[in-house]
C-alpha cells in the first residue's frame, strides 16, 4: 500500500491528502468484548443529541460521590469496564459517553472539539468534579476545561495522554507513507476547516488554561501508542497539580483491566 501512496503522493497529493485526513477523523470499530458487554448492560443507557448526533450514554450506580470516564481514540465506553464495579463499590455514581462513531454512538466527524463538547455536556448535566480519560480522552477533555475556566474539577485521573497535535499528524504520515510535502497539504486543510493552527494544539497548552486542583497521570514506560514523553512533557507543564507516575507491564491498554492500576485510580480519587 505504502509505495502506491507515495506514488500517489506525487501523480496526485490531494488524493492522499484526502486519504489522511479521514484516518484522522474517522475511527476504526472494533468488536466489544464480553466483559465490556456485560458491564454496559447494567448501566442505565439513555442517547442524547449533542450537535445532531446521536450520543450514546451510560450511568452506574447511585453513589455520593461523582465521576465522569472518558475513553480514547477507537474506543468506547466499555473500555473501563474493569475500573467501574470499583468505582460503584466505593459510593461513586458513574457516567460516561460514547463519543460520535465510536461504540453505540451514531456515526459522524469525531474530532477533538467532538470529544471536549460532549465532555462538557456531560460535566454540566451531571455536576461532576473529578475525570477519568483514556488516551485521546485527555485531548478532548483537557481542550473542554481550558475552555470553559468556569468547570472547577477536584481529582483528574490520565490513564497515558498524548501531548502534541503535531505528533498524532506525524503518526498518520508514517502509517499511510505520505511525503512531507503531503504532510503540509494535510496540514492546511486541517487548518482550514477547523480554523486552528495546528502547532497551537497541545494537551501541554490546555492544561495551563484548567481550572484542576489535583492530577495524577498513570503511563507504561514501554507503552507502544504513546510514548511516555508526551506525558511527561504534559506533567512538566502542570507543574505541582500533577504527579506522574511511571508503571511497567501494562502497555497502552491493558492498563484498563490491571488491578493495581484500579486500586491506586480509586485511592487518588477519594
């Protein structure tokens, strides 16, 4: 595939560029597993219309206490479905989405802005004051509270985070094979039809902006998908309101369903 994209690259840039820029937006479905299942089927499930989308969200337990998840890229809620019963048992109600294309959502362009809206219809619905994300999750959340000053959240829990927008386009680049010159191509229109500047888009960025009294950031020092340096990038620049906490064996996702990870989420989080 790649040498026809790098072809294609030169006989026709803006096909690549095309190419790209739905990689960008649109998430690949992958099959839920039983557990997630069973786990979802006991939320009280109610679809909301954020932006002419149909959202897909998911309530557990009556606890006093609040918490919103929320997954990352090519995820879907049922992806904490082993941090949830944990959660419950410790007096927490739990809310969590669906994000547009992703598990039970309907389909529809799933970008950054996508994730931080539905983050702040859920924190506003539900008064909430402590977050868990996955991966990408952090991106839109962290987008979501440097734009709404007003959202005051106690606990944050990073389950890994991306930092740099720069870094998922340089990711796209070398998993489709596009050339540089593609690259900025994608680049321009990116900026175009967000009316953003692409260097401007850093979790690093948002965090500064967050109105967030206490961070914990949990990342696999081999994890595959995200390379511990964006989370370090993003605790050096929250400074104090952050600890970053270095684990091993869990990789990129399995650090969802390892227990030590759900008993120290819900140690910080109380």
């Amino acid at each position: 595939m790649k040498p026809l994209i790098k072809l294609l690259s030169t006989t026709a840039p803006n096909v690549v560029v095309n190419i790209a820029y739905k990689k960008i937006l649109k998430p690949q479905v992958f099959k839920l597993r039983p557990h997630e299942i069973e786990i979802l089927d006991k939320a009280e499930q109610k679809k909301v219309e954020i932006n002419a989308i149909g959202i897909q969200t998911y309530k557990w337990g009556n606890g006093s206490k609040k918490v919103l998840l929320v997954h990352g890229w090519e995820g879907q809620a049922g992806n904490f479905s082993d941090i949830i019963p944990s959660l419950v048992d410790n007096d927490y109600t739990v809310y969590a989405f669906d994000a547009p294309s992703h598990g039970f959502s309907e389909q529809g362009r799933t970008t950054m802005f996508d994730f931080s809206n539905i983050v702040k219809y859920m924190l506003d619905q539900h008064q909430m004051d402590k977050i868990i994300s996955h991966s990408f999750g952090s991106v839109g959340t962290t987008h979501c509270l440097a734009n709404h000053g007003n959202i005051q959240i106690s606990k944050y829990v990073m389950l890994t985070t991306p930092d740099r927008f720069e870094q998922r386009l340089d990711d796209v680049a070398a998993f489709v094979g596009i050339t540089n010159k593609v690259k900025t191509r994608l680049v321009n229109k990116l900026e175009t039809e967000f009316n953003l500047k692409v260097k401007d888009q850093n979790v690093s960025d948002f965090v500064k902006k967050s109105n967030v009294k206490e961070a914990l950031i949990l990342h696999d020092i081999n994890d595959k998908v995200v390379n511990i340096e964006q989370s370090e990038s993003v605790q050096k620049a929250w400074g104090n309101t952050c600890e970053l906490r270095r684990i091993e064996n869990t990789g990129h996702f399995r650090i969802l369903r390892t227990k030590s990870i759900v008993d120290q989420i819900v140690t910080f989080l109380d």
